[in-house]
C-alpha cells in the first residue's frame, strides 16, 4: 500500500530562507500529495514568496493567519489541514535532502506488522546561515534511542538524538491532542513524548533535515533557557509514572552522564528507595533497555 504523504510548513518572518524549504519539498523523490505552508503574521517579504509558489503548483496550500499565536498554532492550524494518511513538518528555515520522505515511508510501511504506530525519523545535518555544514549527527545506529521509546524521553536520555521532523500518521496525531499551543519552545519534544506512549520510533539512518543555526535563532538562547524549558517537561511526564516506571526513567538518567561529580549529584537526587530497586534490578533494566531498541510485534 502506497501511503499518501503532506509536509507542512510554519512560516514567521522566513523570507530569507523559505525557497529552500519548498524546493527541499517539491524535490523529494516520494510524491508529496500537499504542501500546506501556514504564515504566522509575517512582516517581511516571504508572503509574497509563499504566495507566488501557491499560485504556481496545485499541491501548495497557504494559509495566512489573522493574529500571531506561535508556531505551535501555526503548526495545529496546518496539520488540521492535511487530507493525507501520514504527514511530516519543516520549520520555513529549515530544508529536507531530496529522498528523506522516501527513506521514513519505506521504514514505516517496512515495519508495518507492528502492533503499535511507526514514527519514522533521520539523523539531522547541522547547517549555518548559508546552508554550510556545521556538523552532523553521524549515523551510528547506537548514538539514536528506537523503539519503545517513552521513558528515556522522559528521563532526556540521548535527547541531543532525538526524534526530530518526523513522519508520522496524522491519526495519530489528532488522537493525541497535537501541539500544546501554550508551549513553543521545545513543544516538538513535549509532542514526541506524548507519541510515544503509542507509536514506535525508527530511524532511517541516513540524513534529513538540514538544521539551520542562526545567531538569533531559539537555540541561541542561554544554555539554562534550555536546561529549565526541557525540565519543565520532562516532570510534566514523570510525576504521572508508576514507582518501576520512574525507578527505570532514574536508571536511563544515571546513564546519560558520565562526569562523576554529575553522577554524585544525580545519586542524591534520586530518592533512597528507587536507588535499592535500580541496584537490585540492574540486569533487567539493561534487558529493557535492549528491547527497547527494536521494534516489537
């Protein structure tokens, strides 16, 4: 079965960029069925630009919205759009390598015997303000988490790997709720985790986006930003956890330092109880762990 596939694109201030990211769509060597690019009150030029491809290709959608809510409503309004089974999202800065929706379709509809959803993903490329590599993820099949994937979200195990612009059902999508608009920084990771608790992730091992760093860009915010907006997070998730649950989120936790005065601090954190029980369960963890690394029927 041949599974039909739309990109959308939140677009805010984006004209500098935002030709590459369609073409990065309109080259891919999957068919994309809709390219839904949705404008968040744009004031530079690119709502000329995205008018001028939406009048020129039928399979381009713009949407230009009234009042400037963030990215995830941009993103919310956009995927409400999409009339296909699976989707995937660029930021408007951001571009895809020719075959990435081919490489996430194959892998999903490969893996397509698994009683849970499939979320395909690809390493990323880091790129700067002129599309030059800065650096990239590699592709190591041990640096990515796959699989069932939940609890190292949640514990922000190997994060810095993490799912990112991923393809997934728009099914899905919708039985989760979509974005939480009162969130727009790191709102795809709060999405990724909710995912998770009823998908299987995969990784196609080859690269997919491209991952524009700029100077003023959300992730030139200071470091700490970053350390409390993930956290916020990630307790979001781990005070709903059962005692084994969150004993196994503390052992993926100790496992993601390696600096002991980082692993002395973690240890003290780390209630006296659920210590004994990682101490005492430690071979079984580390079963899960390996299970947790491919995809279960």
């Amino acid at each position: 079965m041949i599974h039909t596939v739309s990109v959308v694109i939140p677009n805010y201030n984006g004209g500098k960029y935002i030709k590459d990211a369609i073409e990065s769509v309109l080259n891919q060597t999957y068919p994309i069925k809709e390219i839904i690019i949705v404008d968040d009150c744009s004031s530079d030029n690119s709502k000329i630009i995205i008018k001028s491809y939406a009048s020129k290709y039928r399979n381009i959608k713009a949407i230009f919205l009234k009042e400037n809510r963030g990215v995830s409503h941009a993103r919310n309004i956009g995927i409400a759009q999409v009339t296909t089974d699976y989707f995937s999202y660029l930021d408007s800065d951001d571009y895809f390598s020719p075959n990435k929706i081919e490489n996430e379709m194959n892998l999903i509809n490969q893996n397509s015997s698994c009683k849970k959803e499939i979320i395909a993903f690809s390493p990323v490329i880091y790129v700067d303000e002129n599309g030059n590599s800065i650096r990239e993820q590699g592709c190591n099949h041990k640096d990515f988490s796959t699989g069932n994937i939940y609890l190292k979200l949640v514990a922000g195990y190997n994060l810095s790997r993490g799912p990112r612009d991923c393809c997934m059902s728009k099914k899905l999508f919708d039985e989760i709720g979509g974005y939480d608009e009162s969130n727009n920084f790191y709102e795809d990771y709060d999405l990724i985790i909710r995912c998770a608790k009823k998908a299987i992730f995969l990784c196609t091992y080859q690269y997919g986006t491209h991952y524009r760093q700029k100077e003023n860009g959300l992730s030139s915010k200071p470091h700490q930003v970053h350390v409390i907006t993930k956290k916020k997070i990630r307790n979001k998730y781990f005070t709903k956890l059962q005692f084994k649950d969150k004993c196994i989120c503390n052992y993926y936790r100790l496992k993601r330092f390696i600096k002991e005065d980082m692993l002395l601090y973690i240890k003290r954190m780390i209630p006296t109880k659920m210590k004994k029980y990682i101490k005492k369960n430690l071979e079984s963890l580390g079963s899960r762990e390996e299970r947790d690394s491919s995809c279960l029927p």
